[in-house]
C-alpha cells in the first residue's frame, strides 16, 4: 500500500481504505466520533488492555508541566490529556476538538470531577484553530492527526499558534518495529477491534475506520519530515510498545 504524501493541494483524502473528497471527510469523522463519544475512553481501555494510560502517562512525562505553561490540546474532546496536564501542576489547557458532542462529554467529565478552572473547551478544526497566532506553550494532539483531512495544514497551525520556544506533541497510532509481529497485529485490528467495537459501543464500522486510518497514517519518519516541513525544529520521535504507537516533538524556533 503506498505511503501518504503532502497533502496541502489535494482534493481527495482518505478515510480508511476509501477515498472521498476532501470536504467530505470532516462530516465523516464527525460521524464516527458522534457515534462513540459516550463510550470512547471505555472503549480505549478495552481495545489497548490499558495500556494507552501509560502511553499518554509517557506523553505527560515529555510535556513537563508547568504553572505558567498554556498548553492548547487539539483532538482532545473526552479531556484525558487536559486533566492528566491539570494533574501534573500544568497552569492553563485549552482543549479544542472537531465534534461538539466529544466535547460536551469531555466538559461533564471535568464537572463530575471538580475541575471548573484552568480548563476551557473549544469546537474547533485542527486545520484552522480559532486560537491566535503564537498564544500558547504547548501543543499537543494525541489520536487524532490521523483523523484530520489535510495534515500538512494542520502541522502549520501548530507552529502558527505556537509561541517561538513552545513545544510541539503528537501522540499516534504508527508502524511497527517488529516485523514479526504483523500478522497477530492485523489479526487484532481488523477482526477483534470491529467486533469489539460492535458489543460496546453498537458501531462496527467506526472501528473498522480505525483500523484502516491506522494503515493509511504515515511511517515515523514520514511523519517526522512533514513537521519539519511545516516548520518546527528539533524534530524527534519516540516508539512506544515495539512502535504500535509514537510520540513526535519539536520546538517552534
């Protein structure tokens, strides 16, 4: 299957395995995160066996919060990168997703849990953030650049928004660095994950999606030379559980 390249004058994206046209897309994934918003931090649980907790716990580690640190989590609608940067004595998050509903479950959690302050929630496009340009620390996006039409754009947007000094994140699906273990990670993705994905949540086909977006994503390296492109510096990434996952950083100089 070709590798992904620059998207920033295409007209068609993906959407797992299918091609659509671009302005499509949007519709679509609001489509799918609407669906399983009120279960989607059980589901993550359940399809990583917990282990996308200590994923997002070597994310945080990476961030290092601070007080005077104003971190803008984009993809971030259910609010688990927000409250464990809250957690961690960060200052101030802004959390922007794509689907209101993600959003409005990620605004109950943080009532339910007591955190009214330093914590606002934003419905908005990673391709063009309603956020001024360099006003925030840090950057963060964690499972969701794989889900967004153009990620050369949205690349730019964090750079634009980020202060010169800020700090770049992104936490994704990626390629394995086990060759062998292929076949029993396919196995997984595409048989177990849908299935799963149809006893909790009642939605096959969203989770089909993910498991093809997974494949259609690019390699890290890949991925790593469109950040720099898009113009942030320093650009390194980090494999997590044999590259299942990995996280990406840069700086915007």
């Amino acid at each position: 299957m070709p590798r992904p390249g620059p998207d920033q004058y295409d007209d068609v994206a993906d959407f797992g395995f299918r091609e659509v046209p671009a302005d499509e897309k949007v519709r679509l994934v609001q489509g799918v995160f609407d669906s399983v918003a009120a279960r989607y931090d059980l589901m993550n649980d359940l399809m990583s066996l917990g282990i996308h907790r200590l994923w997002k716990s070597a994310f945080i580690d990476m961030l290092r919060p601070r007080r005077d640190m104003h971190l803008l989590d984009v993809a971030g609608g259910t609010g688990d990168i927000a409250f464990r940067f809250l957690e961690r004595g960060g200052g101030r998050v802004t959390v922007c997703d794509l689907t209101e509903e993600m959003v409005t479950v990620g605004r109950n959690r943080a009532i339910d849990r007591g955190i009214v302050k330093d914590i606002d929630w934003i419905v908005g496009d990673a391709e063009a953030l309603p956020v001024a340009d360099a006003s925030v620390d840090a950057y963060s996006i964690a499972f969701g650049l794989r889900n967004v039409t153009r990620i050369d754009r949205a690349l730019e947007e964090a750079r634009r928004v980020l202060k010169p000094g800020g700090r770049f994140l992104c936490l994704e699906f990626s390629r394995l660095a086990w060759p062998w273990l292929e076949p029993l990670y396919d196995r997984y993705s595409f048989s177990v994950l849908p299935a799963l994905g149809q006893w909790v949540v009642g939605d096959r086909e969203s989770y089909e999606y993910l498991a093809e977006s997974i494949r259609r994503f690019p390699a890290q390296e890949d991925l790593a030379a469109r950040i720099t492109a898009a113009g942030l510096a320093q650009v390194a990434y980090r494999n997590l559980s044999g590259g299942i996952a990995a996280i990406h950083s840069g700086w915007r100089i």
